[in-house]
C-alpha cells in the first residue's frame, strides 16, 4: 500500500503543481486554490507512484475523518464483485434471482450479475417505485404504511414481467442495493465484513471505513461507504497497481484489466448519459462501477453526487482523489470543471 500521505505543507513534491491552470468554463482560468473553492473541495490528494505530492483538507474535513463517497461506493462494490469472483464465490452469468430470493416475479428476474454492475438492467423505476425506494433506502422520509420496509421489502415488493435487459447503459441506482442483497444472501456474509477481509484490510487501510443501512439492515451499497480521504486514493492505487498492495493480489489482475478494456461503449454511447461527457471524453464506458475514459488508455474514474471523485491513470501511475460538498446533487459545470482539473493536476504531478 501507499506510504500514509503527507500533508500539503509537507509533501515533498508539492511544488510541482504551482503551475496548476485550468479553463473556467466561462472564458477564463483558475490556479489551484480558485479549482479547489470552485469545486467545493473538502479534501484532495494526489498520488504519484503510490507516494503523496499534495494533499489538502478543508470545510472541515481531516486526515481521520471519514467522508461519504456516495455513488463512489459503487466503484468499491465493484471491487469486492472483482474479488468474490476471483475467489470463485460470484457467478457474473447468474441470474440476480438465483442469489437474492427478493428479486424473483419481479422486472428483475433474469438480468445478470453482470448487467447490474454495468448498468445494464432494463429495469426502470416509475415516480412512485422511485419514492418508495428512496424511503427503503433510509435516506429519505418513507411513504406512508411503508414505514421500515427496508431494501428486502423493496424489491420483493416489486412484481411484474421481467424487464429486457443487456440494452443501452441505464443509471439505476438500485441495481447495486439488489447486487449487495444478493452478494449477502449467496455468501452468507455481511458485505462490510467483506470489505474489510477482502479489500479493507490487505490494501493496508490506516482508518475504518462505514457503510450505511436501511432501515432492515441492508448495506446502501450503491451509495453509503464512508472512507477517509488518504484511504480512497489507497483503494485508487490498488486499481494502479493491478489490484495489488505490496505483495497481496487483492483483486485479481484479470479483473483490473477487464476494467481498463471498460464496457460497451455502444451502451454508453446509446445510453442515458451517452452525450453527458462529451466536452471533455469523446468515448466512454461503464464496466462494474467505474468509467472508463477510452480516449486516453489507462484511464478511468469513479464518481458520486455533491462532487466525489477518484480518478486513476495507470499509465502515469497518478490517482487522483477528491471529496467535495457541493452544493446540488449533480451540478454540470462543476462536474465538467472537475474532469479538466483532473487531467491538468494529473499533467504536473
């Protein structure tokens, strides 16, 4: 694993990127300060060759406390997906109703293990599945009579034909929650317990990581890790490093380069968020949590709503990992803004 980051006053080479400009989107520039306060940053840290060259803290965040990474987690559970079928324990061909009893007579049925983490599942949740899911999920007041559902009753809940899956990329949050459900159900064990034995602690994590629960106790393992920062871009770096932290293979080298070739890009490109990149990538993918940016090899990203990033460039050996508090859920500009300071960090570092 990487040595524990220095802080920026310390890092020995944080001077590197004092020359650090990036295009505002309005016509003109921001040095590195101005990137960090546009983008409502709470932490960033920049890694080069597993060793730290800036790393800051703000808004109140520090080095021990944890941060949630949102939609980030998914990168996390794709990780552990990664693992699970290396140790010969997840079936990507499975049919999501063989391992989560919850998802049988339902849209569901028959979408693969797979399609899930590729966003690939044809389900799509009507405005009134979405509120109740949003009350399943604990995050959000439940309907009424629906009080304590939880994500089990969630999905059980839900009836009807099967969907038709394996068509264009489609973000459905729910598709990770059923895949922890059915990570859970088949091994018999609690995903955090997984994380930690399979990922936490041989990637030589310095501080716990948390995940949160809905109100059954099902994992939110589409949204609710909760990490420090240096301990992200650790998890970065195990991507960097071929799914290796020093001596231990975490996650089998296979399965990080199948991340790197990165999904359909058909998919993505006939998906929902098909034209959303198009200003800073011309060719995306989604493969089991992470996007794949094509147009630079070796590259590819995670990302959560209020600014969460890890960003990884194998070929340069640079992770990049940023927590913010961004105001809105998903602000375009500060997300477009975020991708091009990236690549300009990743340019000096």
């Amino acid at each position: 694993a990487p040595r524990e980051a220095a802080p920026a006053e310390t890092a020995p080479d944080a001077g590197r990127l004092a020359g650090f400009s990036v295009a505002d989107g309005r016509g003109g520039a921001l040095d590195l300060e101005g990137f960090l306060a546009a983008t409502d940053t709470d932490g960033l840290l920049v890694l080069k060759d597993g060793r730290a060259v800036f790393e800051t803290y703000r808004q109140g965040l520090e080095p021990q406390r944890p941060h949630i990474l949102m939609s980030a987690t998914k990168a996390v559970i794709g990780l552990l997906a990664g693992a699970l079928h290396g140790a010969g324990l997840l079936d990507l061909d499975a049919p999501i109703e063989a391992l989560a009893r919850e998802a049988a007579g339902g849209p569901f049925a028959g979408a693969s293990v797979r399609q899930l983490l590729d966003m690939r599942a044809g389900v799509r949740l009507s405005p009134q599945e979405a509120a109740l899911y949003a009350g399943a999920c604990g995050w959000d007041p439940p309907a009424s009579g629906f009080e304590g559902v939880g994500l089990a009753g969630f999905f059980a809940g839900l009836k009807g034909p099967p969907a038709q899956h394996g068509g264009p990329f489609a973000y459905v949050s729910a598709n990770i929650d059923l895949l922890g459900l059915a990570i859970e159900e088949s091994t018999g064990r609690r995903v955090a317990e997984l994380i930690e034995e399979l990922i936490w602690r041989p990637m030589g994590a310095a501080s716990p990581a948390w995940i949160t629960l809905a109100p059954d106790g099902t994992p939110r393992c589409t949204g609710g890790v909760c990490a420090t920062l240096q301990d992200f871009a650790r998890l970065g770096q195990v991507v960097a490093d071929g799914g290796r932290a020093g001596a231990a293979q975490i996650v089998p080298q296979a399965w990080i380069e199948d991340l790197m070739r990165g999904g359909d890009k058909d998919a993505w490109a006939k998906g929902e968020w098909g034209g959303l990149f198009t200003k800073v990538h011309r060719q995306m993918s989604c493969r089991a949590g992470w996007y794949v940016t094509h147009d630079t090899p070796g590259t590819l990203f995670a990302m959560g709503i209020h600014g969460q990033n890890l960003f990884v460039d194998i070929a340069r050996r640079i992770v990049i990992a940023k927590l913010s508090s961004q105001p809105a859920p998903f602000d375009y500009a500060a997300a477009m803004l975020t991708q091009r300071g990236a690549a300009a960090l990743a340019k000096l570092a």
